[in-house]
C-alpha cells in the first residue's frame, strides 16, 4: 500500500527560537506540549503513514486540544482504511475571498546593509506600500506577512548543512561574498520569510486549485542546493515547486523566469528532475556567465531586445508549453530587470511592454484554469522609482485580472 501523506502544521507563538527565528516572547509550555503531543500521536502504531509537524507561524491557531484531536482523527481514519486529506484544510494558509490576489510580503524584515551598498532592498517596502496605498486596489488585494518557511520544506531543496551554517552564522567570507549580503539576523529572518511567503502562495492556490497569488518578495533563483550567489540564499521557486509535489501529488510545474538574468540555480536543481519543466527568456550577455545552466527551454536574448520582439517570441511560447506540458502549477518568476535602463540588464523593454508580459502570463495561466504564484525578482534601476513601479505593476495587474476573471466565470455560472 503506498503511504499517504498527511501535513500537520502547528502555530508557535514565537521567542528567538532556532527554528521560527522570530524574536519576542519565548514560546510556551502549552506549545511544546502540542508539538510533542503531535509527534507522539504521529506515531503511535499501528502506523502506515506519516505526519510531518512542522511548525508554522502565521497558520490558522487550533487550541492544543483541537489539535491533537485533529491529528488523532486522522490516524484512526487513515488506519480504518478510510480516504483522509492529503493535506488539511485547516492549517493550511487561507485561500483569499474569490477573485481577491492573496500576495506575502517579506519586508517585516528589515535588513541592514552598509551605505552605498548596490541591493536596493528599500524595493520590497516600496512596492508593499505603493499596492497598499493603491486605491484601485480597495478590495482586490490581501497583503499577509510571509510566515518563515518550515526547515522540513527548506531542505526538501537545500542542504540541510547549507541552511544550518547560514542560519548560525557559520557560512565562510567568500561563501557570503558570493551572496554578495553581509550576515545578520534579519538577513536570516528576511530570507526565511521570503522562502515561506512563495511557499504559503503556493498553498493558497493549490488548496483553491486555481487563481493566482504572489509574495512581494523571493524569485531567489541564483541559489543552488548547497549555496548560493547573485543576492539569492534560498531558492523559493524550487521549495515551492518541491512543497507542492510533496503535498498535493503534482507531476507538472512550469516555472516561468522573466528575470533577465538566467535562473541557474532552478535550472540546475530541476536539471534531472522531468517533473518541473523550467522556461526561461533572459538576456545574453547578463549574469550569470561562468555559472550558467540549461534550463529545460532557455531563450537568450541580444542586447536591447525591445517588446515587439520580446512579446512575439513570448506569445509563440507560452500556448506551447501549455499544450505540451500540461502543467498543474506555474511558478512566474516576474522580475523586471528588463526595462530599459536598469542598471543590472541589458534588455530595452519599456515599463508597457514588461505590462503586456504580465498579461500574457496571467491570461494563459487564468484561460487554462492553471493556478499561478508571482514572486518578484530583479529590478536595479537608479533611482528606484521606476523598477517599484513595474513591480507593482506586476501585482496590480495580476489583482485586476484575477477579479475580472473571477466576475465572468460568477456571471457564467448564473
Ligand atoms: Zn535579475
């Protein structure tokens, strides 16, 4: 019999704890009780299956009894034979209401980096803010904190020994230096949280098996399994993408990278696994070089492609890997290092033309009922004014074209 797989999250209220990182108050004699209460129910025999306790700041709270009960439940149901989800609908992050965009933020975090450092990580806050302060918006958007990812998820792709030297400060100089960020405890909580936020998307779509939601942060896509380079520590697409085979059974997971660098670092995890077909349009002659990997469709582009070029080959692109593929989830990575004048790219796409991609990517997505999550990606321009308004483009017209999805298909249903 194969085994079934059950996912059992657990709210702890956090301290400056190892594993949730948050700092504040130190967790409670209640919460270590259910967690131990959850692993001894997990795995009481007889027992076929299992259940992974994870714990997961920002799930929905169940009172400790609630949940050991729950978790019991469970293992009577799956030891009588009868069918019980594969994931459970309560402690799972909250689909939004319909047609309303869920998007994670990360910037709760604030990283510290030294005076005239080249990240503009301000970006994250900025694009957060100009959504929130959107009025178009009004009803069309839910902004939640990304939660820290779970470190089960985590090494589903990473190391565990990679993640643990980064979390405890214990990553060398040129390892740090090819992340090109200086250590800090933000820095862990910000890149936890980024990596959670893409993952809690995921969740949000797949429970819906449809609809799209972003996290206003991630798109990490230079990291690789054991380290990572090109400001990218985790690879959030990557957990995601391995969360969501894990947890809903997947087989077909399209990742889309419009960043203009090459994603080589999902390249290289995906590289010998058929399951998650990785699609990526970059520029040439952009980072990476030494490190480049082969996507399973890379398109590289010459200097100043502008969007009539960008968009046709786009176009011809997207229907085809729909058609062949089939997938159950895509996976956008929406950075807009391709406008004109970024500082970082090479590409001429005007603020309208990296519009119209959105659109071809929400259209295709939404059209073949496929569930889609964003997650940003690079943006250099100086000032930053012009990339936060295309990031926020990105969410924006995701929000419009999820609502008005959501409008025809309530109208047609009638
Ligand atoms: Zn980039």
């Amino acid at each position: 019999m194969q085994a079934a797989r059950f996912r059992l999250s657990v709210r702890v209220p956090s301290g400056a704890c190892r594993s949730c990182f948050r700092t504040g108050t130190p967790h409670t004699q209640g919460d270590t009780e259910v967690v131990a209460a959850v692993a001894r129910a997990a795995e009481r025999p007889p027992w076929r299956h299992s259940i992974r306790p994870a714990k997961t700041l920002g799930a929905m709270a169940l009172a400790p009894g609630a949940l050991v009960a729950e978790a019991a439940s469970w293992v009577g149901s799956a030891t009588a034979g009868r069918p019980a989800p594969a994931v459970t609908p309560t402690q799972l992050p909250l689909p939004g209401p319909p047609g309303v965009l869920v998007t994670y933020y990360a910037d709760h975090w604030r990283v510290p980096l030294p005076p005239g450092h080249r990240f503009p990580m301000e970006k994250y806050a900025a694009t957060h803010g100009s959504l929130e302060a959107d009025p178009s918006l009004e009803g069309l958007v839910q902004l939640r904190a990304a939660p820290p990812v779970a470190m089960e998820d985590v090494t589903l792709v990473h190391e565990t020994a990679y993640v643990e030297r980064f979390r405890s400060n214990h990553m060398t100089d040129p390892e740090m230096r090819n992340v090109g960020f200086p250590w800090s405890e933000q820095l862990v909580g910000r890149t936890f949280a980024s990596c959670g936020g893409t993952v809690a998307a995921m969740h949000v779509v797949m429970q819906q098996r449809e609809g799209i939601a972003g996290n206003i942060a991630g798109g990490t896509h230079h990291a690789f399994r054991d380290r990572g380079e090109g400001f990218c520590i985790f690879n959030d697409i990557a957990v995601a993408a391995n969360v969501a085979m894990r947890d809903y059974g997947l087989d077909s997971i399209l990742v889309v990278d419009l960043d203009v660098h090459q994603g080589n670092g999902t390249a290289d995890i995906f590289e010998k696994d058929p399951r998650v077909i990785t699609f990526d349009m970059f520029g040439d002659r952009n980072y990476p070089w030494k490190t480049r990997r082969k996507n399973t469709y890379d398109v590289p582009l010459p200097d100043d492609t502008g969007d009539e070029e960008y968009l046709v080959l786009l176009r011809s692109w997207l229907p085809r890997l729909l058609r062949n593929h089939r997938p159950q989830l895509i996976m956008f990575q929406a950075g807009v290092d391709a406008l004109k004048g970024d500082s970082f790219g090479r590409l001429s796409l005007s603020r309208s033309g990296l519009l119209a991609r959105n659109n071809l990517v929400y259209g295709a997505a939404l059209e073949a009922g496929i569930p889609l999550v964003i997650t940003m990606g690079g943006g250099y321009t100086r000032p930053m004014d012009a990339s936060v308004s295309c990031h926020t483009d990105v969410y924006r017209t995701a929000a419009y074209r999820l609502s008005a999805w959501a409008r025809t298909r309530q109208k047609l249903q009638r």
